[in-house]
C-alpha cells in the first residue's frame, strides 16, 4: 500500500531540479517557496529568476513530470512559479550591471546579423527578462532604422539615457551611435576612437540592472571584439551566417577571432536558412541550407537554430517594426526557438560546472 508523500519527501525530490540560472539545486537556493502534500495533491511554488524567464515552461513541466513520476499515486500535482529577486553584479571595469552579457557577429556583412541580434534580446524581453541592446556597429548601425526608434539621447546625472522599446508590458533599453551621429553622415575612426566610443556606451548609459546585453557587433574581424574581451566579461557570442560557403568560411573567421580574444562561442544561427513560396508553398533553398548546422557540428559547437528567407521579416525591419515578428505564426517559432536553445545551454552549462566551495562560518 503506498504511503501518502509528506513534506520533506516532496522537497527530497526537488533538491533533484537545477536553478536554470545558477545550476545549483533550488532547495539550496531558497527557491522552494512553499510545500504542501497530502495522499491527494501536491502543492509547490518556486521562485524562477527572470534571467531564465524564456525556460519558466520547460522548467515547470519538468518538476510537474519529476513530482508525477515519483508519486504516481497522487491525483493533483499543481506547480507555481513566482519571480525570484537576484540582482546583478558589476562586471568588468566599467561595472555594468548585467548577468550575462552576449555578442552577436559575423564574418562579413548582408546575413542579417542586425535582424537577429535585435530579434533575440527581443525574445528575451518578450519572456520576461531584463534585456538591453547595444549596437556596436559604429560604421553602419542599423538597430534604431529595424526598431523604429530615432532622436538624441539626453543626459541625466552624467548618464546617457538611452532609446526604449515598449516590448509586451515593459521596455527595452537600447543604444547606437546612431543616435549620437546625423543620418547620412559617415563615422571615420581609427581604433583608439573606437576604443573610446564603446566603452562610453557601456559605461555612462543608464542601463539599469539586466539579466541581459545584447551586442549586435560589426561585421568582420576588428578593434570592437577586442575592447570587448579587455572591458567585459562576456559569457560567450552568438555567430549569424548564411547556409552559401564564402558566408561560411566568413563566419569560420569570426568564429576564431572570438576564441583567440576568449570570447566563448554559444552557438550558431543559420539565417536565410530557405524560402516558401506562399503562393505554391514549395521549397527553395536559394543559398543553399544546412550549412551552418554542418559547420557546428564540425567545430564542436551548439547550433541555435535556423531562419528561413520570409517576406514579413524584410517588411517588418524596412518598416521599423521588426518586434513584429513575433506576431507572425510563421516567424515566431524560428525566432522562439533559437533564444530557448541559447539560454537552456546557458543553464546546462551552468549545471555542468562543479558546485562552489562551502566555507564552515567559525
């Protein structure tokens, strides 16, 4: 005859699920708000901090699977989440405040980099994270032109107040040198300029604390990754390429460059993947396909995804609006499953990393 769970057998059980941010187990963590089990039900909240708000749904079904298959016995099992307070530290020189700080690139430019850069911290943002967006293209930014958003920031207390986009319920933070330079008229630096122009972007902008920065980076291999390495710790990049091989051997470059200034590679995107045709519904792969994937796997790095050639997403970004590919059912899935697949390796690579020495308190 099986025994009713009790509290503690509950809570033995969660001590078996990760915080998708930490890799520390939630019981350590002071995440398991609440326990109440009968012969019945069983009743759980947990706190989930924002950083892994685009994984809150995977990491409920998991606890609700885990709790089902260890006490299959009880008829209700009821999983709630709430928002866990871990505010960020300073990181690097500058002290920005921010969990995880992430660079988008290329190895040469027209793959849509900007699309992607900008759609990611927008997915992110969409979940519930607290995301900003850096355009470090200084020579051709193109962020503001994709989120309809333009005008000069102005300065508050010493601080650039940056742009906001209104995304779901609350806003993103976003900065470009192109707000700080006239439309039309050219950016000709040298490196220390560079230099100079991209640490006062992370430094003096009022970005408030985030879970995320995104860095939509300049196509090629420069100066701008190498500020980068000596001012930030970056947790990894994110390389965009088309399936065509020269866009391939591009990115291959941009791939290397990151590694030799220890910038971790977090995965890559095949963009312009291929193209439905709506009037016939036939597949074309115009550039080729599966490139990237292959690539990746070749070099022993995670593949984030593919996003095929689509009218709307062209139409959405000319327009300004490029937030609205999530509401198109055929983008948004692409789009979704790309910033699952990056933060869930975050969270696995967390879990992967041996566990911090407790220290007895005398």
């Amino acid at each position: 005859m099986s025994t009713a769970p009790d509290q503690a057998a509950v809570t033995s059980v969660l001590a078996d699920i990760t915080d998708p941010e930490t890799g520390r187990p939630l019981t350590e963590m002071g995440q398991v708000r609440s326990v109440e089990a009968s012969a019945a039900a069983i009743a759980v909240t947990i706190g989930l901090t924002t950083h892994s708000a685009v994984l809150w749904k995977q990491t409920r079904g998991r606890i609700e699977e885990l709790l089902r298959t260890r006490f299959p016995q009880v008829a209700s099992v009821d999983v709630a989440l709430v928002a866990h307070e871990r505010p960020p530290g300073k990181l690097g020189q500058i002290g920005l405040e921010s969990k995880s700080v992430i660079a988008v690139g290329s190895g040469k430019g027209g793959v849509g980099k900007s699309t992607i850069a900008a759609s990611i911290a927008i997915g992110l943002a969409r979940a519930g994270s607290k995301v900003g967006l850096l355009d470090a293209d200084v020579y051709g930014p193109s962020v503001p032109h994709l989120l309809g958003l333009d005008g000069r920031p102005e300065i508050e207390q010493g601080k650039i107040q940056p742009m906001h986009l209104t995304v779901g319920t609350g806003s993103m933070p976003v900065m470009s040198m192109g707000f700080l330079v006239p439309a039309g008229e050219a950016v000709v630096w040298r490196g220390p300029m560079l230099h100079g122009a991209i640490t006062q972007m992370l430094r003096d902008t009022a970005w408030g604390p985030l879970d995320y920065l995104i860095i939509d980076m300049p196509p090629g291999t420069g100066d701008i990754a190498l500020t980068l390495s000596q001012v930030l710790p970056l947790i990894g990049a994110v390389v965009v390429c088309t399936p065509q091989d020269v866009a391939l051997l591009d990115a291959t470059k941009a791939i290397a460059m990151f590694r030799k200034v220890n910038i971790p590679i977090l995965g890559m995107v095949e963009n312009m993947s291929f193209f439905v045709c709506p009037d016939t519904q036939k597949r074309y792969d115009i550039f080729g396909t599966g490139g990237a994937k292959r690539t990746a796997k070749d070099l022993d790095i995670p593949f984030l995804g593919e996003v095929p050639l689509q009218i709307p997403i062209r139409e959405h970004g000319d327009a300004g609006k490029t937030a609205a590919n999530y509401d198109d059912p055929a983008s948004r899935p692409y789009l979704e499953a790309i910033c699952e697949r990056l933060v869930g390796n975050l969270a696995a690579a967390s879990a992967a990393r041996p566990p911090m020495p407790s220290l007895p308190v005398l």
